[in-house]
C-alpha cells in the first residue's frame, strides 16, 4: 500500500460523519476501520495530531491516481484500460451503456493527460490492447486524437471527454465491418459503400436505444461525416458540430497512420501535410497538425549526422522533437541511448524512417526509459 497523511485529507473527514476510509497507524496497521463515526471535534483533532494515515487508493479516484502513477508503470497501464475499452466496445451497445463508457473513458483520459507523449505514441505505435480488434483501435485512436486537440484549443473538460466519447461511439454501427475492409484486397462493394454511407445514422440510433439521451453527442455522431449536413431532429445546437467537426478530422488523421491491406500507413510528416492541404485554415485542423507535429513521439526519424533515432517528446516547434538516438551515424547499434535536441544543426531531421529501414522494435517501456533525464 502506498500511504499519505490522514491531514493531507482532512477535508474529506468531518465530524458526526462515518469515516469515508480505513486510517492506519504510523506502523501501517488497521487502527479505525472505514465506516467509524468521529463523534466530536476534539476526537478529529486528535485523529489529525498522532500523525495517522491513509491509503492513498483508498483516498484517490481511479483517474486521480493514474495522474500521480510513476512514469515507469504507465504502458502497462496503457495496455489495461485499453483492453477494457476493447471489452466495453466488443458488444452492441446496451442499457447502462453511458456508464459502461464512463468506465473506461476515466482512466484513458486520466492517462492521456498524465503524459500526452506516450498518449501519442500509441497511436504511432499501436502499444497495448491485446484484445485490441481493428475498428475498435481505430475509434480509440480517433478519440485519443480529439481529446488532445480540444485540449490544445481549451475546451472546458466536459467539452474534452463528451469529444472522447463522441470519437469512440461515431462508428460502433461499423465495427465489424472495418475490420473486413481493413483486409480486403478489393474495393469496398455497392453493399458495403451503402452501410459505410448510412452509419452515422445507425449509429446514433444503436446510442439512442442504449439509453444516451445527451443530444449534442448524438448529433455529433450522426453528422461526423458532414458537420454541415442537415438533421432530422432540430434544434442542433454548433457545440454539436464542433464536436462532429473535430471527430471527422480526429478519424480522417489518424486513419492515415492505420495501414491497411491496400495501403501501407502513411509517415506523420505526410499525413500532417495532407491535412493541412485538404483543410487550409481550419482551427482544428491547426491545433490538430501543432499537437502532434510533423515527427510525433514514436516516429522513426534521421537525422542530419546520419543517425536514426526515436521521437520521444514533442519539442518547441512542429519540427524539433526530442529524439533518443538509437544508432550511430554510420548504422551501427549504440551501447546506450542517448538524447539529442533537433533545434541543433547537427542533428536536425532530415525524415522519417520506416519500418522496414529499423532492426529492432521499442515499445513504450523503452520509450520511457528513453525520456528519463
């Protein structure tokens, strides 16, 4: 167990009130079990004065704990709630699904605003999530990406984690059929363009029947693929197009990072320009291009000296990332990484590696050691 001081949370104990948590003598033993009243004042006083304790996970919401987790545990945790994003989103959404959603959308955005970076970097990367089907990845990698583009553009955290959620469900009609699509070979067919056409739709009403009544979010769903489409069921209100407005760019990005069976996963540098091409003066798409940065964490990169390395940071501008250098410039393997900041001439960016150019694979854990100063 991890302690703290029972002062740290003395506003959470009041008087005449059963105790919220178990408080633990300095040894680390039950002294008074959660559930116990403190009768009077001078009782909390004296409860405050012996220097008592208590369980930091007993005191700390799921999210806020995360928020304080050490850097090294975070991929496995990564790799936790992304797994029970696959299970929440595996079945047809049901009754109590809102809180189903709640569940496992807390302790996403508690770890993406923990560390941004490593948020990034499983979108690069496609870290964690064994249970991880193609379609679902895609709706978290969409969600992910519209959670820190509105943070960027200051969206109150209502606003940040109703677009999380909007970019999760805006396909779950088409789960399944991303998925085959992602391995087809051929074109989609005239059945398959149909259900890709009709599924914003569809997917507002599967919400609807489980229960989600917030009529921005089902909106935003329904239009995410035409935020200036008309809606059948007036008023709708513009925070509803922003949000189906940021979704349908978080999902046109990061599905140009997704390779697929007829196309490989395009370089950041190249999805970003496409973007900024297709949506020249956009906000959103701005913030979005800003966010990430020509050479987003987790991108393969080279560099000036002839050395390839890792982005492990985002750096003061768009194009001068951190990199972690994992080999030297003539090819060969160092003994150790080691940092190096693009803004110097000798080790500017001059592209991104793929795959096929690297012979070792670093996953999140080695990206945190990476970024250890």
């Amino acid at each position: 167990m991890q302690f703290a001081a029972l002062s740290s949370v003395k506003a959470r104990v009041t008087t005449g009130a059963p105790l919220p948590f178990n408080v633990y003598a300095a040894d680390g033993t039950l002294l008074l079990a959660k559930g116990q009243w403190v009768h009077t004042g001078d009782e909390l006083g004296a409860l405050f004065e012996r220097g008592l304790l208590v369980d930091v996970s007993e005191v700390l919401s799921e999210g806020e704990l995360l928020r304080q987790l050490p850097r090294d545990r975070l991929p496995e945790r990564w790799a936790h709630v992304m797994n029970g994003v696959a299970q929440a989103m595996r079945d047809a959404p049901h009754i109590g699904f809102q809180k189903t959603l709640d569940d496992v959308a807390t302790p996403v955005v508690a770890l993406i605003e923990r560390d941004p970076d490593l948020a990034i970097f499983q979108i690069l990367r496609q870290e964690g999530g064994l249970a991880m089907v193609y379609g679902v990845r895609r709706s978290l990698d969409s969600a992910i990406t519209a959670y820190l583009v509105a943070q960027r553009l200051s969206w109150s955290l209502d606003d940040k984690t109703k677009a999380f959620k909007v970019a999760l469900t805006m396909n779950v009609s088409m789960v399944e059929l991303q998925g085959v699509l992602a391995r087809q070979t051929i074109l989609p067919t005239d059945a398959q363009r149909e259900e890709i056409r009709t599924h914003p739709a569809r997917s507002r009403e599967m919400l609807e029947l489980a229960g989600i009544m917030d009529s921005d979010w089902l909106a935003a769903v329904e239009m995410h693929h035409d935020p200036k489409a008309p809606v059948d069921r007036p008023p709708v209100r513009e925070s509803a197009r922003d949000l189906a407005s940021l979704a349908r760019r978080a999902e046109i990005y990061t599905a140009k990072l997704a390779s697929r069976e007829r196309r490989a996963a395009l370089a950041a540098d190249i999805a970003g320009r496409q973007m900024f091409a297709q949506d020249p003066g956009n906000s959103m798409t701005a913030a979005l291009i800003k966010e990430f940065g020509v050479y987003p964490p987790g991108c393969y990169v080279r560099l000036t000296s002839g050395a390839i390395g890792v982005v492990v940071e985002r750096g003061p501008t768009v194009t001068t990332p951190t990199v972690a250098c994992i080999t030297l410039p003539d090819g060969g393997p160092v003994a150790k990484p080691f940092r190096v900041e693009t803004t110097t001439p000798e080790h500017q960016i001059v592209g991104i590696v793929g795959e096929h150019g690297i012979n070792m694979h670093i996953t999140a854990e080695k990206l945190l050691a990476l970024t250890a100063r």
